[in-house]
C-alpha cells in the first residue's frame, strides 16, 4: 500500500494492485491534475458527497477473507470504494491489513 499526499483532500492510493485518486481538482495548483490522475483505475469525490460510491453501514463491516490461490482463477477479488459517512471512504481490499 502506497499513500501519497497532495494537500488538503487530495490522495492517491496505491493498493491491491490499483489505483485511487481522492479530490484531484482539490489539489494545489502546483500539481498537474493529469499526472495526478494517470494511471488511476477510479477517481472519487472525498471532500464532498460522491453519490457514485455505493453506501455502507461501518458497524455491520466485516473484512472480506483473502483469495484462495485455487480459488483466484474462478472469482478474483479486487479492491472495493465505500462512502461510510461524511469525509469518510473505505477502501476494502482482501488480504489488506
């Protein structure tokens, strides 16, 4: 896992093998939102409400179990995005800490 900082909302995650961009048009203006948005397989909102993440209840979480390598070819298990409340995103990866 990798977490670079660009100020205020704006991060970039590395994680399960993909990419995260949170807030890019939140960055300073000295970071070139392309760069900062290259390579990302999904951008989302963190400071305000992004309505495309699905919604989930904190309380009921529980972490999913890593793959199986037997089972990997069947079902592979990527990283999820989660608004769990305001500000707050879960990024769910199996396996993960």
């Amino acid at each position: 896992m990798k977490l670079t900082w660009f100020g205020g909302t704006a991060i970039r995650l590395h994680v399960g093998g993909r990419i995260f961009v949170a807030d890019a048009g939140q960055a300073p203006a000295t970071v070139a939102r392309h760069e900062l948005l290259s390579g990302a397989d999904a951008a989302f909102a963190l400071a305000t409400a992004d309505e495309g993440l699905p919604r989930l209840d904190p309380a009921g979480w529980r972490p999913r179990p890593a793959p199986r390598p037997l089972d990997e070819a069947a079902a592979p298990a990527g990283p999820a995005l989660y608004r769990i409340g305001a500000g707050a995103v879960l990024v769910d990866v199996p396996g993960e800490p």
